[in-house]
C-alpha cells in the first residue's frame, strides 16, 4: 500500500504531465511560418496564369502551393505567391499536427 506521500508525489507529478501536455499540444502560427520563412524555394508559372511555390524545409522534406487564375490578364506575380505560400501552409498545418499528435501518443500524454 502507497504511503500519504507517495500518493501526493504521485498525483503531482501526474498533474506536472498533464500541465506539460496542455502546454506543448499545440501547432502555432509561428512554427508554420518559420517553417516557410526558413526554406529554400523554387518557383515556376505555367501557361501563363497558375504559379507553383516549392518549399524545401531544412530537413529536405518539401511540400508545394499553388495559386492559379482564370485568366492569365488576371495573373499578380505577388498575389499568387501570397495563395500558393497558404497553400502551402495548409499542408503543413496536418503534418505538424500529426508529428505532434504522434510525438505525444509515444511520451505517453495522450
């Protein structure tokens, strides 16, 4: 049988996991930015009208945007490199979250 202070050394270091888990469960903003901020791209207009970003991320991996019009009169340089970076902000937005979702299942906090 566990002692008053073992149990209360038990409950605190549990709600020290819980603390560290409310605190670190999340994918932000920023990281999602630093992450395109910080890699290397390539980008290249097709017909005229529709603009693919690739972004290398410093470990290699890439993910692209894309950001097309209707009418290649109606294509902005700028204004597409703007959709196909949300483009491709999106992506990262699940593959961070299941990085951190898988990171936190393998420490036991979920």
């Amino acid at each position: 049988m566990e002692s008053g202070a073992s149990t209360q050394l038990n409950a605190v270091l549990l709600l020290l996991k819980i603390v560290k888990n409310m605190i670190h469960n999340t994918v932000t903003q920023e990281q999602i930015d630093k992450l395109l901020d910080e890699s290397d791209t390539q980008e290249h207009v097709f017909w005229g009208k529709e603009l693919m970003v690739s972004y290398r991320l410093k470990c290699g991996f890439t993910v692209s945007g894309r950001a097309a019009c209707v009418d290649p009169l109606n294509f902005n340089f700028e204004i597409g490199r703007k959709v196909a970076r949300q483009d491709a902000a999106n992506q990262l937005w699940k593959l961070e979250g299941y990085l951190l979702q898988w990171r936190l299942y393998v420490q036991g906090l979920l």
